[in-house]
C-alpha cells in the first residue's frame, strides 16, 4: 500500500509540475498559434504557415 500511495504523490507532484503554465494564465494553443486560428481541414493544416516554418 505504501509503494501505491508513493507512486500516487509522485503523479500528482508531475501533473501539477506540468500544469503550472496553466496555472499561471497560459491557455492551450495548438500548432497554429490557437483555436481561433486553427485549420478546419487537413489541407488547410498542412499549409499553415507556423507549420511550415517549425519544417
């Protein structure tokens, strides 16, 4: 049981690491800079220009 909890506390302290930008007031963006910028198709994704650059 308490490797269990060990391991438990160790997930927490990583998801809560890795969500300290959110915490902070960052928001989620994807590839092209957010959702209201993002591509609806797949041929409009492979043509962003932020995509491009990243290539």
């Amino acid at each position: 049981m308490a490797t269990f909890l060990a391991t438990f506390a160790a997930f927490c302290v990583a998801v809560l690491a890795l969500s300290i930008g959110l915490l902070d007031g960052r928001s989620l963006r994807g590839s092209c800079g957010g959702p209201e910028r993002c591509a609806c198709s797949m041929a409009e994704a492979r043509t962003c220009p932020r995509r491009a650059a990243r290539q």
